[in-house]
C-alpha cells in the first residue's frame, strides 16, 4: 500500500515538472521597451537567390495599433526581424511571405510582452531622437529635448578601423558629449565601385555591382559596431550611399540595387534608435522631390515604420525650396565650407539662415563643414568659431569633423584618397591623431554649457550686441553672447544692448576653449523714475583676456 502511495505521489509530480517544462517552452518573451526584439523564421523552401526573389515582413500589432516591419535574409535558410516596442503592454505578430505557397513562412505567429525599460541609456530612458512637425529642434519620443552633436565617421565599418579601435573613438565621443554619429554603411566617398577598401572583417557588403546579391557577413560585423554606438548613448545617423559625381552609387548601382539597399538597411537597423540619411552629396534637388534620390527617399521613408528623421546630404548643401520636401525629409541638413577662410563668413552663415526661414519649419543644422586638421587647417579656434557662430543663430546642432577619423585613417593607409587618375591625398593624418584634436573637447564643452539652460527656447537676437557677435537666449531669462577671436591685445568686451529693465542679471563670461568661468558680478534691475520709460544703458565689461568668449548673462531668481 505505502509502495502504490509513493508511487502515485511520483506519478503526479512527474506530471506537475512535465507541465511546468511543457510551459517554460512556451514561455511569452519578455522584453523591455524600446530595446531590440528578435526572432528568426525557417523557409519551407529554398531559394536560388534568397534576397531578391522573396520579400518577408512581419506585422506586430498591441490594440489599435500596428508596425510592418520588413524582415532581412540572415543567410541559409533563415530571415530574421528586429522590432523595438514603443510601449508597454501586450503585442502580437504574424509573418506575411511574397510567395503565398511558402506556407511555414506565412502562418508564423507568436507574442511578447513589454514591460518598462529599467537601464540607463538616455535612448531608451526618453525613447528614440525624432522630429515633430513645427518644432525647429529634435527630442526623444517622450517629448524631451534631444541636442545633437554630431561627429563624421564616413568610413569606420571598414576593417582598417579595428574593433578595439572602433570602441576606443566611441568611448571618446561619448565621454566629450557627442550625441550622433555620422557614418555610411555602402558605397564610400571618394571610391571607385566594389574597391576592396569598402571591406569589413566579413567581405564585402555585395558580390555583385548591383547590389542583388548580398553577404550577410559584412552586415553581421556592421551590426556589432551600430549596436555598439547606441549602447554608448551614440545615435548612428546612417548614409546609405554616396552621390557626388566621381562616385555615384545611382549610377553605378542603379534605383533598384539601391532600394534593395535600403530595405535591408531599414530591417536590420530600423529597431535601433538611427537617423537615416538617404545618400551623401546627393543633388539639392533631391531635397525637393526631383531626380532618382528622392524616389529612394520616398522608399525608404514608406519602408521605415518607426518614422525615423531622415534627410540628405545634398551638395552643395543649401536649403529645401519649400513645401514639395515636407513629406521626404523632416531635417535639412545643410553643407557649409572645409577652407577655413570661408566657413566663418556670414555668406557660408547664410545657408544655415536661410534655411531656417524656409516653410514649413523643421530642425535644420550643418552636417559638415569645416574639418578640423583637414589637409592642416580649420584648427581648434575655427571649431569653436564654427559652433557658436551656427548655434547661436538657430541650428538645431552641429556636425563636427576631424582628419583622420572621417576616413579612419591609419599608419601608411589614409582610406581619402580622392578619386581620379592621380588619386590624391587629403591627409595623412591617423584617426588616432585626429581623435585627440582639441577642437572636439571644446565645442563639447559647449554643448554641455549649453544643455544647462532650456536652449531648445533659444532664439537668435542680433539686437543684443554687437554686429560682429553671435547673440541668442531667452529675453528676460538668459542671453549668450559669443564674440569671435580679434587682435591680440584687446581687452575691450562686447557691448550689451536693450537689457531688460526689470530683471536683476548675474554674468559670467565663460571661456570656449577651456570651460573656465569668470564672474563679472550682478546687473541690478533699474528702478522706477517718476515719468521716465527704464532703460538699460549700453554696457561693456572687459574681457578676462584677448581672445574668443561666450558671455552668459542669468535671471537672478528672487
């Protein structure tokens, strides 16, 4: 009896561990919003060319709502998706195959549940950089105000930037405040097609000049490095291809190659928090709806259910004509000067103004200008000039560029050399080298001085000082006045115009190149004169020493 006891107790909780494994199989994923979901998919059957000759996507779905995300062919027999929720809560999927005989493809579903993200990545903390209609600035999904500094990394998922090399240069960036990073992931700048230099540690993106058949080899050490960037708190800013005339992917690649390009860029990145710009030095008018690169910006921008920001980098480089644009780009990333000379004058300044005054508004800002140390010039007081000059006369951010590191230069191999029958030389400068010029420390400062006040409420007021200063702020709140390097020993300030009477005003000037701050002490708020409209008089207050200042002046909070 004691034995048939025993043995039915065992019996029973045979079947409790067989139910309780048979529910951890079937177990709901669990994820955290805003991070990466992924899941992969078996065929039935097999494809002479698995990337073109079938189109996979999967629709998720909680409540009302619904995302169609394409899937990517991730080699043999398997495609792959990638979704990052945008809410907590419960979700839903089915996989939708073009080849309705592939059955197992087309009757895939599945769930997960979303709960809230508990990390400390700014990105998923806020959610994903995005624009909002009528806003002239970026912000993260949950309304904060996103400030981008960005740096130009055009070439580094080639294999001359090594991996240890890769997390040393984003851990630079990250600890100076960069907010964005640049970076192309197809055809490069400057190179003639299918040169071996486009190659990472896995090959070459394509085997074929058309881009029909593809290797996700390359794609799987790309994915290490974006992945990389947005664990740091790094958003890439993905260029998908190159346009300028010596090295034109539309011409060499074709409309079709290219959106089978972009497809497989939007799928594998698309969960990530990325900006896309559709190509490099495209035509302007692409920006306006003509020509073959607004074709694939419409694609790309219909393809992306998330609504990434998206642009292009046109040349060269001025602003979007109007409202033909609206519905591509939702920022117009405008091109400025890399001669030093001329990318401080106010005709380069221009391009960034006129912009600005362009409907409908959105963010605009420069995405590249100036590098620094590029074929040694445009040095760190021309960074710091640059910066301040286009922050404070509207831009939404700034683009920053060094030798070297744009082109992941190393020792003996600068990867920039320009196409064409002599194939010259820009800079022999390592990445390295151009990692440690001082100009990304200082508008880094910059930025971080700035993210101090509200300065997604600033506005430009030419009004406040003198013409050859850059003034923006708050009025009544808080003003910022940049003064450009002049003559060597001049100690005279910058004068201070039509300074709100009734605000008590503490100033310090703070020094751009090394963050220092020198207090100029209290402006008291006028009092009331019987009669008389209260005036601020014009002030000067003399600088620490002869050379480039910001000027803050702070409402003294009573």
């Amino acid at each position: 009896m004691k034995c048939k006891i025993i043995e039915k107790y065992f019996f029973i909780l045979f079947l409790i561990c067989f139910s309780c494994s048979k529910s951890y199989s079937n177990t709901v994923p669990v994820v955290q919003q805003w991070t990466v979901f992924e899941t992969a998919f078996e065929s039935a059957y097999k494809y002479n060319n698995p990337f073109t000759d079938i189109e996979v996507n999967v629709v998720f779905s909680s409540g009302e709502q619904r995302w169609t995300i394409p899937a990517f062919w991730s080699g043999k027999n398997t495609w792959s998706v990638r979704f990052a929720p945008p809410k907590t809560g419960e979700y839903q999927f089915t996989v939708k195959c073009s080849d309705s005989r592939n059955t197992k493809l087309n009757s895939k579903k599945g769930s997960l549940k979303v709960v809230p993200y508990t990390g400390k990545n700014l990105l998923y903390i806020h959610g994903f950089p995005k624009t909002v209609e009528g806003n002239m600035h970026f912000e993260y999904a949950d309304g904060t105000p996103f400030l981008w500094l960005g740096d130009t990394w055009w070439k580094n998922l080639c294999k001359r930037m090594t991996w240890e090399g890769f997390k040393k240069l984003a851990a630079d960036r990250k600890t100076k405040g960069f907010s964005v990073i640049q970076i192309v992931c197809g055809p490069y700048p400057d190179e003639d097609p299918f040169q071996p230099s486009w190659a990472n540690e896995g090959g070459m993106p394509y085997t074929k000049e058309d881009f029909s058949v593809v290797n996700p080899a390359y794609f799987e050490y790309a994915d290490r490095r974006i992945q990389h960037l947005v664990n740091e708190g790094l958003t890439p800013a993905i260029v998908g291809a190159w346009g300028r005339a010596d090295c034109d992917a539309m011409k060499n690649v074709g409309i079709e190659g290219l959106k089978r390009h972009w497809r497989y860029l939007v799928a594998r990145y698309g969960a990530y928090p990325v900006m896309w710009i559709v190509g490099g030095e495209v035509p302007d008018v692409s920006k306006n709806g003509e020509g073959p690169w607004s074709e694939l910006g419409w694609y790309v921008k219909n393809a992306d259910a998330y609504h990434h920001p998206l642009s292009f980098h046109s040349y060269p480089g001025v602003a979007r004509a109007g409202d033909a644009d609206k519905k591509i780009i939702s920022f117009d990333m405008i091109g400025a000067h890399h001669d030093e000379a001329i990318a401080t004058t106010p005709e380069t300044l221009h391009r960034l103004t006129h912009a600005l005054r362009v409907e409908p508004p959105m963010p605009a800002l420069v995405g590249e200008t100036c590098y620094e140390g590029h074929m040694q010039q445009g040095f760190q007081y021309v960074q710091r000039h640059i910066f301040w000059m286009y922050m404070l006369s509207g831009a939404s951010g700034h683009t920053y560029g060094a030798a070297g590191v744009w082109h992941a230069s190393v020792e003996g191999d600068p990867g920039c050399a320009a196409n064409g029958a002599e194939k010259r030389v820009y800079d022999w400068t390592t990445w390295e080298e151009g990692m440690n010029y001082p100009g990304s420390f200082q508008i880094g400062i910059g930025k971080k001085l700035l993210e101090k006040y509200e300065w997604w409420r600033f506005k430009p007021h030419a009004e406040w000082s003198d013409s050859i200063c850059f003034a923006s702020g708050i009025p009544g709140e808080v003003r910022f006045i940049y003064l450009p390097r002049r003559n060597i020993y001049d100690w005279s300030g910058p004068t201070i115009k039509n300074l709100d009477a009734d605000v008590d005003w503490r100033g310090y000037y703070f020094d751009p190149a090394t963050g220092r701050k020198f207090d100029i002490g209290i402006i008291s708020s006028l009092k009331d004169t019987p009669g008389k409209k209260k005036v601020h008089p014009d002030f000067q207050k003399k600088l620490p020493s002869p050379q480039d200042w910001i000027l803050v002046l702070e409402k003294i909070k009573k």
